[in-house]
C-alpha cells in the first residue's frame, strides 16, 4: 500500500520515518527537522509569528492575541498542497498553538477539491502517545511495523518504572514556560510517573495552565524539569537562566532538557524523554542519557 503523506506535525514525520514510510512523506511542517532526511521534503505549512528576537514574555503575548482572536499562529500552503495531491494528511486538533488543526485541513480541501483522508493525532496520555503510531500504522498498511515499534516503546517504558518503583519518588514539577510560567501538561505528568517521580502542579492528562510563582513556592517541589515548547536544550539553558535568579526556586535543583526532541513532540522520541528523566533522577538505577543540563 503506497501512499502520498502530508505531515502537519513534527511528531507525525517522526512516526512516518519510525514506520519506514519516509520514502512516502511529499509535504511537512517547516518544524519537522527529524530525522534529518525530512528537511529534503518540501515546506506546506509555515509560521504567521514573527520569527527571531522575541523574548518568552513576547511569544506568549503574540500567541495569545492570536488565539484569542481566533486566528491560526500557523499558515497552509493550499497551492502546494494542490499540487501535491496527497493521499493522506497527518494533522492534530490537541492544542492551537502546536500545529495547523485538522479542522482548517478539512476547510482547506473543500477549497482545493482534495479528496486526502484527514487523520488526526490527538495524544492526551503517555499511552495514547504510543497508540498514535498505530494510527498512523492503520492508515498507511503498516499494521505489524507499528505494532512492533509500539510493543518495544512500552517495552521500555516499563522497565524504566520497575528499575525506579522501589526508590524514593522525587517530586518534580515540569516547567513548560518559563515567563509567564506555564506546566507541563498532556502526558508531561504520566512520563515523570513512569520514570519514578511524583508530578508536582501537573494533573495527568490535563492540559498545560499559566502557573503563579507563589503557587509553586507554596508546592515546593523536589527539584524542577524545566522543557520549554519549541526549544532543544541549549535554548531550554538560555531560557533557563533568569531561573536561577527566581526566590521562590532559591535552593531548588532545576535541570533544562531538550523538550523539542523528547517531550513536547508527542511521537517515539517521547519514550527516550522517560528513560532521560529516570536517569537524572535515579542516576543510580537508570543508565545516563544525554540531554539534561542542571542549571542550579
């Protein structure tokens, strides 16, 4: 079964390449940059913010106009996508802010007169993180490729909560945004459980919420995992440092990670994102991973 894919979403590419489909991928958001083979693959959605220079402060400001406004912080290449004629579009409703919705897809064919099949990865549970692969999996006839993929994630993330389960759980709260400070939503929480850690201010499965600063001296975490949405982990440490300087964090161990590569996407990579919080917390239970750097 050969068909032509339009991927919305960075986690999507990387379930399209995970599955051996990469040869199929005929359009990408410009954020899918992995693996590095999908850069080759032409641009169909595209950015409506400006980009560069803004502080956190002023992309939180600039994205919450637009979505208070109703408007798309994201743009669609309609003619490209008439050009392409894809067979399949991998698009997500979850959150405004992470990707084009699945709505504006459909809109966007009624237009062109594409008859793509609209396929739309809603993740709000660890779990549900890996059944999007079988998702992807179902529509492309690549049942038993996913299957297999999903089996050995689960595979993994198990072991990483039976080497952790018996240590003593640090509490940790996922800092998602740094100003205004935002939580680690969806299956944020659900990662640091399965990696032997107590979610601070971080209900399963709910989504990402402006958190006061005194409500998280009030919380006094453990330790703080700091993975700002849309950033690898040298911005996450750039971002990272006016924390150092926040009193209500005064004493308390912040550590940045590379949130772009194993925890804001929601694809295979989400699962390398738990073994790396095992191993910064229970170093001694979890083999070291790279992509955590303690900032205080």
């Amino acid at each position: 079964m050969h068909v032509k894919i339009v991927s919305l979403l960075p986690s999507a590419t990387e379930i399209v390449f995970a599955l051996g489909l990469g040869d199929s991928l005929v359009g990408r958001s410009f954020e899918c940059d992995h693996p590095a083979e999908a850069t080759r693959v032409p641009v169909v959605s595209g950015t409506a913010l400006p980009v560069g220079g803004l502080t956190a402060r002023e992309i939180d400001a600039e994205v919450s106009t637009r979505v208070a406004t109703g408007e798309s912080i994201y743009t669609l290449d309609v003619e490209r996508i008439r050009a392409i004629q894809p067979d399949l579009i991998l698009a997500q409703d979850l959150c405004a802010v992470c990707a084009v919705p699945s709505g504006a897809v459909a809109d966007a064919l009624d237009v062109l007169g594409g008859t793509a099949r609209v396929v739309s990865l809603d993740p709000v549970h660890l779990d549900d993180v890996v059944a999007c692969i079988g998702q992807v999996g179902a529509a492309t006839g690549r049942e038993d490729a996913a299957t297999d993929l999903m089996v050995a994630l689960r595979a993994r993330i198990d072991a990483v909560h039976v080497a952790t389960r018996a240590a003593p759980p640090p509490r940790v709260f996922p800092l998602e945004w740094a100003d205004p400070p935002f939580n680690g939503g969806h299956w944020i929480p659900d990662m640091l459980d399965a990696a032997g850690c107590v979610p601070v201010l971080s209900p399963s499965g709910a989504r990402s919420q402006r958190i006061g600063w005194p409500e998280v001296a009030m919380a006094a975490p453990d330790a703080v995992v700091f993975l700002p949405c849309g950033f690898d982990l040298a911005g996450a440490v750039d971002q990272g440092a006016e924390l150092c300087t926040r009193p209500e964090l005064a004493g308390t161990p912040v550590w940045a990670v590379d949130a772009n590569a194993y925890f804001s996407r929601p694809g295979p990579r989400v699962v390398d994102g738990v073994e790396l919080l095992g191993a910064t917390f229970h170093p001694e239970l979890v083999a070291a991973r790279p992509g955590a750097t303690r900032l205080s």
